[in-house]
C-alpha cells in the first residue's frame, strides 16, 4: 500500500513522502499528512521480541513507502547506533507508580535526538531519489532542543546548510551553550530578540514566500526544515511509543493487548500528536495525557474547544514548552474536521488573523482520546522533588510537568491503567530549576558546579553533552530582532 501525503490546507498536489521530507511545509502553507493511517499489521508478541531498530524499519516502513527496504534500513542503522548511550535507545525506567520513557539518550540529550539523529539520512536519500541538485538550507526555529540536536546531525553533511534561530532569553543556559559552541562549516545560529513564536512565525513566513524562493532558486539553494512541521519528524517519534509498548510486555509488566495511557509534555503538540498517531496505527492506548505548563494555550483549548493564543507569554522553567503557536495542531485539527482542508485552512486564517478560533461541537467531541491539564511553577518544583525523595530517581521540568499532570489525571479519574509518561530531557539540560527542587545548596553555584552537585547527589554521571560545552568557546554570537531574520538568512547564504 502506498501512502502518500497532503496538505492539511488542501491546494497542494499529493506527494509522496521522500518529496514531502524535502519540501517540509506545502506550497499553500499546510502541513503534510498521510493520506491513510497505515495499520501496524504486525502481532504485539513479535514486536515485543525487536530491537530499536527493528521495530523503527516495521512503523516507518509502513509510512514511508517511497523508500526501499535498503534505503530505509541503511537510514535507520546510521541513525540509532553509538550517538546513543544506551543499546537500547529508549529505555524505560519505573519509577512513582508510572513508567518513564527515558528519550534522552542521544548526543544532545533530549527527546529531538530521537527524530534528528534520522532526518539527515531521510533527506539525502530523499534528494538523490528526487534528483535534487540544490544545496538544501535547513532553516528551523527552535525552543532550546530542536536547534541543537538539529545541528549535531546536520554539522558538516555535504550538500547541506543549517541556520537555526533561537529566543535569546528563552532558554536554559545549557541549551544556549550547547548551541552557540555548535561546531560545522555549514552551521549558523542566531539568537532573536522575541520569544519562540516570533522565530517560528518568522520562519514559516520565509518557506511561503515565494519571491524569497526563486531568488534562492536562481543561487542553487532550497529550504527544508528540521522542525516538527516535516513529516521526516514525525514519523520516526511514532516508533517510541510503540517500542514502548513492546517493552512493556517484554518485561511482563502488561500483556499484549493490555490497554496504557500516554502522558506527554507538549508545546508544539508533535510529540503527542506521535501518540495519536500510533494509537491510529492500531496500538492499544487508552488516553493520551496532553500536560501542558503555565503556557496552557493546549490546556484551556481541550476545556474549551477555542484556540487563543492572545495571551501573555510566561517564561518558565520547561522553556522548551514556552510555545502559544502549536504548530502540530494543525495535524489534528484537519483530522478532526474529517479532512476537510478547506474547512482546516479557515481556522488556521481565523488563528493569523484574529489570534483565536473555535472548532464546532462535533469537532469537540473528536478530542475523547485526549486529556488535558497544566502544571504551574510551583508544581513542577514539587514533582521534581516528590519523584526524587520516593524513588531517588532525577527528572527534568519538562518531565516534571508531566509526571505533575499525571497526578492529577489519577485524581480526577481514578484510572490506574498502566502509563508511560514521555521523559523528554535529562534534567542536566535544566540543573539549576532540577537542583533548587531537590537540593537548597544551589544559589551560590554555576550551571557546571550544579551538574557536578546533581551527579554526586543522585549518583548518576553528567552527560558527555554537558561535560564536552564545559570550556568550549563560543562560536556563534548573532542576536537579530525577529522582523531581521530574512535579511539574516540572506546574508548568510550571500544572495543579499
């Protein structure tokens, strides 16, 4: 069965899902969707027997069907190989009566390694297949995470260019190092003077605009993006959550076709919106647990059915959350309009336009495989500290979120179907926020003296991520406004 691949906005023509990774955004400004959920045709028992990797070629096989098995197979072994810590990739960690999806293993430590590490391979295989001669120019607005796991696969790959924008006081100073030390001929980043949705709107504007794409057309370049909007992305976040599953039963803690819950921390919603589509897949989930931070546009929208981002932007301590803009949305909206793209494509204008918009009831009642909460500050401090001094083990505030929104799932449902919540950084990534949670000897110390205080406390060892940015020099010091970022991109690409 061939899948192909539409736009959520509908003017687009159908492409196939090498020609969807390279273009990331559709011509009209939607975002790229299967044409069909394929089944995941496989028994429980056999998938519970693969490795990673196996199980990676059996769902993304079933999505990328324009790729052959040797394509896809020589992807998935250069992708999920020693850039991991762990043979296993995800490993799950049990832990406060819930079972942690541990996605932080990879280079940059944090869940976008699991997708990123990929999406190199996806897209120079998808250019020969395409013939593409074009350097292709990966440009991507990232929260803290994206940015860099983006650049570490990305660094130095022929026929490539990466430019990544960032908030400049928007992220975690590990996050920032990690970046600006960034290494690569072909890597750039640049911090903006606005918060993440100014970079993500920015960049979605720079992919429709046409004029910007001849002239890059006529100097032999091309965009792609690494963000979540490209199918590339997604796709391979979907093998998580069913290896997850597998796991589950390997270690005997549920049988096959036990039903589990899914807890996700979410901004920009792709990480859940995986989930959703691996329950599409046919994968026995019961609820999928939306936990949102004080930024709780995702939050108020399943209480509410309206989307309105017109609020005040908080910066947190999960700042990769920090998002009013789900982009991912946009997925589910036009799934929930019955794949309606004109019907999608009004809303996503009413959302440009007028900061806001509300799906009908009908639609509203297509969100009953969700559950939405939020956590305040206060909260994730106090879930970090919980999940520490019961069980000695160490979450991020991205993962406290979640295990805090968990809690008040139980509470309101009184559901004890067994749950995996999304681990999605290592709470080294966030030392200062994870150390006052659980330590009150922190004030005095820098983010490296508090990664060494978190190992000794914890007796874990600080990441070879965090150890290898501890000297290394600044690479990268381009601050812009966000109204800059076209004449930024230029240039750097010298077609000023």
């Amino acid at each position: 069965m061939e899948v192909m691949y539409q736009s959520t906005r509908g003017k687009g023509d159908l492409v196939t899902a090498s020609q969807a990774i390279l273009k990331g955004l559709s011509d009209d400004g939607g975002l790229f969707v299967p044409t069909q959920i394929p089944r995941l045709d496989i028994p429980m028992e056999k998938l519970s027997r693969m490795t990673y990797q196996e199980t990676a070629y059996e769902v993304m096989s079933r999505f990328l069907t324009d790729f052959t098995e040797d394509e896809l197979k020589y992807c998935i072994r250069s992708a999920y190989d020693e850039k991991f810590d762990t043979d296993k990739i995800a490993p799950i960690h049990q832990a406060d009566g819930a079972y942690f999806l541990e996605l932080y293993h990879g280079a940059t430590i944090a869940f976008k390694d699991m997708a990123l590490s990929i999406l190199p391979y996806l897209m120079t295989t998808a250019a020969k297949k395409n013939g593409v001669t074009n350097e292709i120019v990966i440009l991507t607005a990232t929260s803290g995470d994206t940015g860099k796991a983006a650049m570490a696969v990305f660094a130095d790959v022929p026929g490539t260019r990466i430019i990544v924008f960032y908030p400049k006081h928007g992220v975690s100073p590990v996050q920032e190092k990690q970046m600006v030390t960034q290494k690569g001929k072909n890597t750039y980043v640049v911090g903006i003077t606005g918060n993440f949705d100014d970079a993500q709107t920015a960049v979605k504007k720079m992919f429709n605009d046409k004029d910007l794409e001849n002239l890059l057309g006529s100097a032999g370049f091309q965009f792609s993006s690494a963000n979540s909007i490209n199918i590339g992305r997604l796709v391979p976040q979907i093998v998580y959550y069913v290896y997850a599953y597998s796991t589950l039963i390997r270690q005997g803690s549920i049988k096959a076709g036990e039903k589990i819950n899914i807890v996700v921390p979410t901004g920009n919603f792709g990480n859940i919106l995986a989930a959703f589509y691996a329950k599409q897949m046919g994968l026995p989930v019961n609820k999928l647990i939306c936990a949102s931070n004080e930024n709780k546009v995702l939050y108020d929208f399943f209480a509410t059915g309206t989307y309105d981002r017109k609020r005040d932007f908080i910066l947190t301590t999960s700042p990769s959350m920090d998002i009013l803009i789900s982009s991912n949305l946009e997925r589910l909206i036009f799934r929930l309009t019955g794949e309606d793209p004109a019907a999608c494509a009004k809303l996503m204008e009413e959302l440009s336009k007028g900061g806001e918009y509300t799906i009908t009831p009908q639609m509203k009642a297509g969100l009953s495989d969700f559950y939405g909460n939020y956590c305040t500050e206060k909260e994730t401090s106090e879930a970090i500290h919980q999940v520490f001094e019961k069980d000695h083990y160490v979450i991020d505030t991205h993962t406290a979120v979640a295990a805090g929104v968990y809690k008040k799932y139980k509470a309101d449902t009184k559901d004890d179907t067994p749950t995996v919540i999304a681990s999605t950084a290592s709470p080294y990534k966030f030392t200062r926020s994870v150390m006052e949670a659980i330590s009150s000897d922190s004030e005095t110390m820098d983010d490296f003296a508090l990664a060494d205080a978190l190992a000794k406390l914890s007796g874990t060892s600080v990441p070879k991520a965090v150890e290898e940015i501890r000297t290394a020099p600044v690479l990268h010091d381009c601050v812009v406004d966000a109204q800059d970022m076209p004449a930024t991109v230029k240039k750097i690409l010298g077609i000023c």
